[in-house]
C-alpha cells in the first residue's frame, strides 16, 4: 500500500470518527432527573425552545429555595425596570467574596444572553446549577471553587422576543435581540460602560475578580463541522505567567476533555482575505471593549465560547454545558496555582519594574509565518442557482472533509508606550473620573496646589468616523508628546500606577489604545475646542500696533516677513500675522489632551 494510500484511510477513518462526535451521536450527555419538578423549560420542550425572562428567573428562584448550594441575588435594574438576576454556587452557601476568598477558593464569573439571541449558555447553566444543587452531579467540583451564573444579563434585549431575530439561526424557535432596549451592544461596551446593564455586570466583576470569566455566544460565518469554537488571550494581553499557565494548562486540558466528549473545539477566528479560508485563517484576538479582552486587561482568563449557528440548539446547548462543567473541573483542580500565578502578576504589574519595559497596546498579526492545522469542514458544491440564477457555491453538509489550513498565530507589537507613575486627571472631567471608579481603579485626590513639569500629548490630526459605532460617531488621532508645566489643583484626581489594575487604566486613558475614551469620543471638546475667539480683523489695526510696540522679538520677525513682497502686499495676511499671534496665546490648549502623564523616575 503508498503512503498516500494509508494517508487517505487514516483521514477518512479520522473523519468518520470526529463525524460522529460533532452529530452528538458519539456523546453520552445524558441527564437522569430524580424528579420532573426541575426540569428546565429547555428540556420540557423537548430541547427547541428556551424561557422567557419570567420562566427563567422563576427556575432561578426555585432552585435557591431547593438548595442550600445556590443563592439568588440582585446585581442591578435594567432601563426598563427589570432586575438582573446572579446565581452564586457555592459548597457552603457562602455569598460574601472576602469569605469565600479566606477559604482559598478560586472563582468562575460565567454568564448568557449579553446577545439576548444566543441563549445557549443560559439554558446549558441552568442544566449544570441544576444538577449540582439538586441531582447532587459533580458536586465536587464546588470544593475548591465558587460559581457565578448570571443567566441573562441582557434582560431588555432578552424580552424583545420572535421569530424575526437571528432567523438563520438553527434554534431554538423563538429568541430575543442583540442589543438592549437602549439599542447598545453590550459586548462592544466594557471600556466606556454606556449600558446601565454592563454597569451592572463590571460591579460584579470587580467586587468577585474571577480567575476565569466565561461568556457565551452563537457565531456567524464561517461553516465547518465543529460546533463551539473559543476565543482566548492569543497574543499577550495577559501578564506572562497567566497568558502560559492559559495556553499549557486550561486550554490544553478543556480541548483534551471537550474531544472526548464529542465535541472537539477551535479557535475562533478571521480570515487573512475575507471569506476565503485557503489564503489562511488566524485567531481573534480582543481588546478590553470586549468580555474577554476586558478580563486579560486584569491579569484574568477571559473564554469567550462561539457556539455555531447552523449547529442545532441542543447540540449547542450540550456542549456549553460541557465547556462551564469542564472548566469546573480544570479551575478546581488547579485553583491553588491558579490563585498563585495570578497573584504573582498582579504583583508584578502594580511594580515599578513592570514599566521599565514599553507596554504594548494593540498588536497585528504576522502574516510571515504559519503553520498547517486540522480543520473539519464540509466540501463545497457550485449549482446555478434556480432562486437567482447565479453560480451559487455552498457546503455540503453530507460531505465531511478533514482538511488542513494554514494558520497564523504570531502577533507583533502595533503601538507600546511608556507607562507613566501617574496619571493627572482634572476635576471637571467627571465623567472619566466616575468611569474609573466604576472600573475599581484607585485614585487619590491632590491636597494642594502644585506646578508639576508632566508629559503631554498634543494633538496634530484627527477625524470623527463618519457614521456611529456602537450608537457613538469614535475618533482617531495623531499627535505629540512633549514636556510641559501644568498646575495641579487642590481636588485633582492622581492615578497611581503602582496598582494591579495598571493595564486596564493605561487602554482607559492612553489615547493610542483601541479602546480609551479618546476614541470613544470623550474628549472631543479637547480635540477641536469651540471657538470662543471672535475678535474681528480689523481690530488687528489697533492690537497689532501694540503688540509690535511691546514685543522687540514680534517685531523683527514681522520685519522678516516684510521682506516676501507677496506677504507685505496683502493687508489681510499682515492683519491675520497677528490675529493668529493673538488667538494662540489665547487659546493655548486648545489642541491639548486633558489628562497628563508624571514620571517620577525623571526627577519631576
């Protein structure tokens, strides 16, 4: 037999067995209910439907009346009057995070519907809360760890309900919108917080800080085999010893574990040319605006789960429920080392020594190396169309394919910076200061009034996108950085650096980052003030006579530009000569950011 022939068998025997994983019918997910009283309203439809927000809240209730195990708390009130609701599983009941943390325990933060159409993750966690609190499964897997389960955050979004959302979506019958009732995407939206939803959620987070936050979701895209694939930090968002301990240990062991399940995973992921997987694919990565990114940001692990939208709704249900048990189980295990390394970068990060090195902002992928890996998909079939009468080319989901393509996975750094010691923010700027505190980012107030020589950026060019994104119109700049004299006011706020929240306050306030404020249009006043300078030309005849009389070094260089005959010919350009003298003086930050950078390394 040629090795091309052994080559192909080994595929095809491959391919029917991951075949028959991914279909489910290699799975043994099997629930054995001691009473139907908690079956979810998921599985009493028989795996098609999922619950309203009442239905889901009511089952919430019920299981905190049943068991000492679960506690059903309020985390925040939604526009439109709803409560959102968190489930907190723990072995001893406890819901205070300072007692949990004195036992040792490591936390999960998981929660569904932040896209109210893809409620996959909120029936799955319903199942797993179930099971843990009444059926007594994996009960073990509470010892080491406490679970936060937040079934729909998106609560609004959630009861906006039909047919008429996500309608190439393989289930469940009905679902809710994308958006709030504010029409904000509350996963675009950790950085700048418009949503009273996502202010709800970031006050949980910082209370908990969870060694692992999941969030979970339904893709787009893409069509291939696998039913759930993953997003993780890929490129170094997270400290070092975090980002390594993601890539050896969980990733490594939730992949092991979800394969043997039947549902193997991979990554998520963009394309190098859009929509064509044969020029390469590479794995998303994300900044703190999303879930994920916003975790990394925190020295934590950030999983977000891309279930696939043509994949029907109980196999996705299932393998959400996989991925939260697995990741139970990989946390418990390990929580002691978790604990450690993520203390360890905290530490780091709130150091001196963590800024002697340039801080890498964004990056960009490297498209000059790659390497090959297995990718199941489906082969593609051309028919002419009898709808369009085009060449219509689509995937054959009778036909499997175990193929290979060619993925990217080094980034390279896009923008580094040099973190400052302090961050100077002005009084008046309220709205960045309550942004802050929401974040739980230290600050502590100037006692008195103080001239510091501090490091500025001053902006060269700009432009506001042309239509909004995100419900805002965002901004990108250039600009210079330079050394300045600003006056410190008694009630202005000073960010110390010395603190584990470093990362994050640096993609809030450095206005390079992809996601700071600055491009989300905080500061657009700062970027091109209001004109409030309204003198008239012609009163240059008396102003620009008083200035040459005062200003020996003014007046030779009016004498210089004199010389150019075309200038000293045009009384408009002699009169605008010292309007434009005038008005920069006057308005001499305009073009200023507001929020300055202290070095104290420098001897400032």
């Amino acid at each position: 037999m040629s090795r091309n022939n052994r080559s192909l068998i080994g595929v095809a025997l491959f391919t029917i067995a991951v075949l028959a994983t991914v279909s489910g019918k290699g799975s043994n997910f099997l629930h054995t209910p001691q009473s139907k009283d908690f079956l979810t309203y998921y599985e009493l439809s028989g795996n098609t439907k999922t619950p309203r927000y009442k239905e889901t809240i009511d089952f919430c209730r019920k299981l905190d009346s049943a068991s000492s195990l679960i506690s059903l708390v309020k985390i925040g009130t939604s526009p439109q009057g709803r409560e959102i609701m968190m489930l907190i599983a723990d072995a001893d009941g406890e819901t205070d995070p300072a007692k949990i943390r004195a036992k040792g325990k490591a936390i999960i933060l998981a929660e569904a519907c932040i896209h109210a159409g893809e409620p996959d993750g909120k029936d799955a966690g319903l199942m797993l809360l179930r099971d843990l609190a009444i059926y007594g499964k994996h009960k073990e897997l509470l010892k080491n760890v406490t679970l936060l389960f937040i079934p729909i955050i998106n609560v609004d979004g959630h009861e906006d309900f039909g047919v008429h959302y996500r309608i190439n979506q393989n289930g469940p019958e009905e679902v809710g919108a994308r958006f709030t009732a504010q029409k904000i995407n509350m996963n675009r939206d950790f950085i700048k917080v418009d949503a009273p939803e996502t202010q709800a959620l970031l006050k949980v987070y910082n209370q908990w800080l969870p060694e692992l936050f999941i969030d979970i979701h339904v893709t787009n895209g893409a069509d291939f085999q696998y039913v759930s694939t993953y997003g993780l930090d890929q490129c170094g968002y997270l400290s070092s010893n975090v980002f390594d301990w993601s890539k050896s240990v969980y990733e490594k062991e939730l992949k092991s574990k979800m394969m043997k399940e039947g549902y193997p995973l991979f990554p998520y992921f963009d394309y190098k040319e859009w929509g064509d997987v044969s020029k390469g694919i590479y794995p998303s990565t994300f900044t703190p605006q999303y879930s994920n990114g916003y975790a990394a940001s925190q020295n934590r692990i950030g999983l977000l789960v891309e279930n696939h939208i043509y994949k029907p709704y109980k196999q996705r249900v299932e393998a959400s429920y996989k991925i939260l048990e697995h990741s139970l189980e990989i946390v418990s295990k390990n929580s002691k080392e978790l604990i450690s390394i993520i203390k360890d970068a905290d530490n780091y990060t709130a150091s001196k020594e963590f800024r002697k090195q340039p801080y890498i902002l964004s990056y960009a992928e490297d498209f000059t190396d790659s390497t090959y890996v297995d990718y199941l998909t489906w082969q593609t079939k051309t028919v002419k169309s009898d709808l369009s009468g085009a060449d219509w080319t689509y995937f054959d989901h009778e036909s499997p394919v175990n193929g290979k393509v060619k993925m990217f996975t080094k980034f390279l750094p896009e923008y580094t910076t040099v973190l400052p010691d302090k961050y100077i923010i002005p009084s008046e700027l309220v709205s960045t200061i309550d942004l802050l505190n929401l974040h739980d980012i230290k600050l502590q107030k100037a006692t008195k009034d103080t001239v510091l020589t501090v490091s500025a950026y001053r902006f060269t060019k700009y432009k506001w996108s042309e239509t909004p994104y995100e419900g805002r119109n965002t901004l990108t700049t250039q600009f210079n950085e330079k050394s300045e004299q600003v006056l410190v006011r008694e009630g202005d706020y000073l960010l110390d650096m010395n603190q584990p929240k470093a990362k994050l306050a640096a993609n809030i306030l450095e206005p390079a980052a992809s996601s700071s404020l600055l491009f989300w249009g905080f500061y657009n006043a700062y970027v091109k003030a209001p004109n409030e300078f309204w003198i008239s030309l012609p009163y240059m005849e008396i102003k620009g006579r008083e200035m040459l009389a005062k200003d020996p070094a003014l007046k030779l260089e009016f004498e210089e530009r004199l010389k150019d005959k075309q200038f000293a010919s045009n009384p408009k350009e002699i009169l605008n000569f010292f309007y434009l003298k005038v008005r920069k003086q006057a308005e001499s930050v305009s073009d200023r950011y507001p929020i300055f950078r202290y070095f104290e390394k420098r001897g400032n």
